[in-house]
C-alpha cells in the first residue's frame, strides 16, 4: 500500500531512521523483532485479552445527533475519551509494553506532553510491575498537574525537562538521552507517530484498532463502512493515525487533519507545522518541521500540550505532501470554543487536543447526506483549570 512504510521506514521520501552511532544497536534490535513478536499468535491474544478487558475496548461510535442537527450533517464521534486512562493513548503502551517485556526489558522510559501518554505508560508498568520514568517539560508539569498525580500514584519517577521550551520537544530529546546512556535494560516507549523507524510504523499499528472498530460500527450503524470524512487532531499524530489506517487506501473517504494554530499562524506562536514548517530531521526522523533558516528548530506553541510538537510524524508529512490529507488549522480561541460546543450540546467535555479536531466543523462544507466521524482523541478531565481559566476570563 503506498500509505504505508516500506521495508527502511519511509513514507515516500519522510521517515528512516537518522540516529546517533551509540543508538544504532538499540534501533536495530527494535527493528529485527518488532514484527515477528506482534504477529505472533500469543502476542496477538494477549493483546486483543487487555484491550478488551482492560482497556475497555471497543470504543463506542457515537451519533451525536444535536452537533448533527447544527451542522447539518450525519456526525458521529469516535468515543477514545472513555478508554481506560482516558485518550487513545493506553492502545499503544498496551503494545509496546508486551513487547519491552518479550524482548527481555527491565525498565521504561517515555516521554509526554499532555501527560496522557505518560499516565498510559505508568499505568501498563504498574500492570505489568515494570520501572517507569517518564520525562516531562518544566511547563507541562505545571498545567497537566492531574496527570503528574496520577502518574506518581501508579508508582511512575516524573522528570523534569528544564531546557529550551521545556515542553514535549525537549522531554523527547531527554528520553533519547537517557536511552543512549542505558542500552542494554531500557525500552524507549514513545508515544506517536515519530522518532527513527520502526517507531512511525508500529505505533500506527497499534492505533490502528480505532480505524478498525470504526469501520465494524459503520458498517452495523449505518450500512457502509465508509464514511464521506474523517477528523483528528495532528500534533505528532498517533490518534489521526489510528483513525486514517484502514483508510489511507479508499480514496473516496476525506482524511481531515488539524494542527494547532495556536495564536494565529502568521504569529509565531503556533504549532501548525505543515503550514510554517519545511523538510527536516527532528528525532531521528526525515518529516516536516518548524526551523529557522539555519536548521535550528523553533518552539511551538498551543493551548493544548498534546500537539505542543514542533513536527509532525513522517506518514502525515506523506499525506500532507502527497495531498492524501488535507490539513487544517485551529487556533486556541477555535479550540476553546469547539469544546464549550460539545460540552454543551452532547453533556462530553474534550480534551483540548480533541477540542481542536472539533473546531474543524465550522471550517469544511458539509453536505445534508454525508457522514462524518470526529475522532474523540481523549476526555477533558486534564484540561479543567484551563478552561475554566479560559472560559471565565
């Protein structure tokens, strides 16, 4: 399929893996067992075991019919918000855990934004009684403070990042150090769509049962699995690319991918990487990123931390570049106001990241006959003091 990864981990010319001498070993290793352990039949059933009865999967498919009333369309949200751990996040750390533990690994690092994928890993090492240290941006610390508690709680070290913005980035850069300096016991659990390859393509993998349950519940709801136009969020992308994997192929179906515009795109306080951004490497990936005129990376900006990352991964670089993808923006105010929406015509409160996924509804046509699926990549628990913040100011 020309949407996926081929045997060097390039989606079209984005992806490989571009990495330190002293990481080569830690890649190589992932890269030789990744696919025979998750295709295995014990993998496989372990895994489809704890997605069930732990997860809570499947997700529902949810018609909101008053958000459909007021667009005029056939909306239908995909419900991440009610996994267990609350985002789309626990899918993957579900699967990178079994496999750290098949490949003899003692110890997990991960890095977060949001939180949601730290809260992810704390909890599959507590189920699993593995260490856990999850590095984290000084700013994210202070503005995700419920899900710092609830990784200290599951027996997670939180780390600060105290360089450069001391956002996702930078918690990324202190994870990749820490797996140079400890090779032979650690697993690198990262949490999207980025980072050298095998990492883009066995994250999407593990995303993709959004994709799948999504076309079962179509097909059961409505008749066809094939929905006119799908919605999601894009910071680095692993919930997008969930929601776009079965998919990529069926070219009658609009995959609609929204950056954070942050303040405004011509601000400089933004994370709309595929509108500002150029061709780059950012942790050990070829994609798109935002950088300065001399390579040097430039920090990002949103409301929401989850898509605080100055790039995207290389498959949405590839549909973005291929015209795949149409990628839109929303700035935080957009975002802010998508959320109250939700909240107010279907009683669900958004995760700001989801919010921005939303605010696209008011920025695409939508005809009286079409079918459209937003996926809801996590709940807004985390996200209360900002809003109420925001919304009350």
């Amino acid at each position: 399929m020309k949407y996926q990864a081929n045997k060097d981990g390039f989606y079209g010319e984005f992806g490989g893996a571009f990495i330190p001498e002293m990481l080569y070993h830690n890649v190589a290793e992932l890269k030789e067992n990744y696919l025979t352990i998750i295709n295995s039949e014990s993998f496989q059933t372990e895994f489809k075991d704890l997605l069930k009865n732990y997860v809570g999967r499947p997700t529902p498919l949810y018609h909101a019919k008053r958000l459909s009333e007021k667009y005029n369309a056939t909306i239908y949200l995909k419900r991440e918000d009610l996994n267990h751990t609350g985002a789309h996040k626990i899918n993957n750390t579900i699967g990178q855990i079994l496999l750290a533990k098949r490949m003899g690994k003692k110890r997990i690092i991960a890095e977060t934004g949001a939180g949601q994928h730290g809260v992810a890993t704390a909890t599959v090492c507590a189920l699993m009684d593995l260490e856990c240290l999850v590095y984290m941006g000084e700013i994210d610390i202070a503005r995700q403070a419920p899900n710092v508690a609830r990784m200290k709680m599951l027996g997670a070290e939180v780390r600060p990042a105290l360089s450069g913005s001391r956002t996702l980035k930078d918690a990324t850069n202190e994870a990749i150090r820490d797996w140079i300096s400890n090779p032979v016991d650690t697993y690198y659990l990262i949490g999207s769509v980025v980072g050298p390859h095998p990492y883009p393509d066995m994250v999407a993998r593990f995303q993709a049962i959004i994709s799948k349950e999504m076309k079962q519940q179509l097909k059961a709801q409505t008749g066809n699995e094939y929905p006119d136009k799908i919605i999601a969020c894009v910071g680095g992308g692993s919930n997008a690319a969930g929601a776009f994997y079965h998919y990529l192929d069926a070219e009658n179906v609009a995959l609609i991918a929204v950056e954070a515009d942050g303040l405004g795109v011509d601000t400089g306080e933004t994370a709309a990487t595929t509108q500002v951004g150029s061709e780059g490497i950012i942790h050990g990936s070829k994609t798109l990123l935002m950088q300065n005129n001399e390579g040097q990376i430039t920090e990002p900006y949103s409301i929401s931390a989850g898509l605080d990352y100055p790039g995207v991964g290389p498959l949405h670089a590839h549909l973005f570049k291929s015209g795949r993808g149409t990628f839109l923006g929303a700035t935080d105010n957009e975002a802010l106001a998508a959320a109250q929406e939700l909240t107010r015509l279907e009683g669900i409160i958004p995760a700001l990241e989801s919010a921005h996924a939303l605010a696209a509804l008011k920025k695409i046509t939508l005809q009286a006959n079409e079918t459209v699926v937003v996926n809801l990549s996590g709940r807004g628990d985390k996200d209360m003091e900002t809003y109420m913040h925001k919304l009350n100011s």
